[in-house]
C-alpha cells in the first residue's frame, strides 16, 4: 500500500506545489498504485510535502521518493536515455526546481497581493487574533532564506530576466517533440511540467503567465501533460480549506 500526502488541486494547478505534482507523475510513470491524502507537515522530520508511505516506511522528497521505488523496482526513470541526455535531463530539472521556482515562489509568496489571495489560506487555521503575525513571520522567513542564499538580492527585474532565460532554455530543449526527450515523457518531464504549470497559473498576477504563454510548444506541452497524468483527482478535499 502506498500513500502519497501532498495537497490536492489549488490555485488553478493539480497541486499547489510542483514537487508534490513532480511526484505525481513520477509514480505514474512507474506503475505504482497509490492512494493521495493531505499532508500533516508536523508529523513529517522535514516538514515539507510530497512525502509517501509505502508499505509503512516513510521517504520524504520528490527526489528520495523516486529513488525509493526506482531501487524497489530495479528500474530508473531516465533508462533509455543516453548519457548526454541523462546529465541534461538532471541539469534541466536542477535549473526548474533550484532556479526558475524560486522566483515562482517570491512572486507568490513576497507580492501582498498573491499572497493574500493565494498562500494566506494556509494559515486560516491559526487563531484570527496571531494570524497575520504568524504569515508575516513565514513569508519573512522566506525573504530571508532566499536573501541569504543570494537569489533574493536580484532585483525583481534581473529576477525576471533570469527566470525568462530558464524558460527559453525548456523551450528549445522541447522544439517540436511531444516531450523534453522525445515521443515519450521521461524523468525530466515530471519534475520541469511540475515547475512550469506552478509557473504559467492565471491565478496569480505574474510576468511568467505572459511568458510561457509566448511559446506554443510549451502551451501545448502542459496541455499534454495534464491530459496524460492529471484527467482524473484522486485527493480529498482538505477540512481546513
């Protein structure tokens, strides 16, 4: 029995996280059968989401929780690829994940206006009177980090330009394939497909609605992408939302 905790469909996409989505697909493309439930991040050492359960052991991280069944089924995501295309599949879903999703996630949680309409439901459980200290001290911990680790000392304008270069790059990588590495999606998919539809959401007021939009193949590639491993939800709609 496997279990995957995560959030289920939110602001516009299958999940409000790309790992959690990443995830998603990436079980798929194993074959694993799994049920979905929502996230309790307390109970979990790294507090984050996506982690799974299978068969009552806990892995945590869309990058482990690959790894995990890949040994568990003694087959990888990226076979069939050849070496040259394995070291860009890795390079490509490090600069989505590492790159282009920090400034995703600034744009959402550092803009007053998307957060407020977007991740400040995440803190509707907190008592009215401590919650906005409680969401300030979150997203400040955020600016923080960010600042601290040098990409949240970018302008926002060098920001953008930076994440432009990051979706050009998956662009042309794509071209005219149906997927990054040809007629079949592979490792890589999983995790840019979790990073760009995070990205191109008309929920929030972002520049990078406008830019993904400006390439087809990458319209027509999410489209592919949802239809393929998000038609149907499997998760349960969460008590606090």
């Amino acid at each position: 029995m496997t279990t995957l905790y995560g959030f289920g469909p939110l602001f516009g996409c299958p999940s409000p996280s790309p790992y959690v989505m990443k995830t998603e697909i990436q079980l798929q493309m194993l074959g694993i059968d799994y049920d979905c439930a929502i996230a309790d991040l307390d109970a979990v050492s790294k507090h984050k989401a996506p982690y799974v359960e299978d068969e009552g052991e806990i892995i945590q991280d869309s990058n482990f929780i690959r790894a995990h069944f890949e040994k568990k089924l003694n087959r990888r995501l990226d076979d069939g690829l050849s070496d040259i295309d394995k070291a860009a599949s890795w390079a490509l879903e490090r600069m989505a994940e590492d790159h282009l999703a920090k400034t995703m996630l600034m744009m959402r949680w550092l803009d007053d206006d998307n957060f407020n309409k977007g991740p400040i439901i995440f803190f509707m459980a907190v008592p009215e009177e401590a919650r906005e200290q409680v969401a300030t001290e979150a997203r400040e911990a955020i600016r923080q980090s960010l600042y601290d680790a040098g990409y949240g000392r970018h302008s926002e304008e060098e920001r953008t330009d930076l994440a432009g270069r990051d979706i050009a790059a998956i662009a042309r990588q794509l071209g005219g394939k149906p997927f990054l590495f040809g007629d079949e999606p592979t490792v890589a998919d999983a995790a840019i497909a979790g990073v760009l539809t995070s990205s191109a959401t008309p929920f929030f007021d972002t520049p990078l609605v406008g830019m993904i939009a400006g390439y087809d193949n990458l319209t027509a590639y999410l489209q592919r992408i949802e239809a393929r491993y998000f038609a149907s939800n499997k998760w349960p709609v969460p008590q606090s939302m």
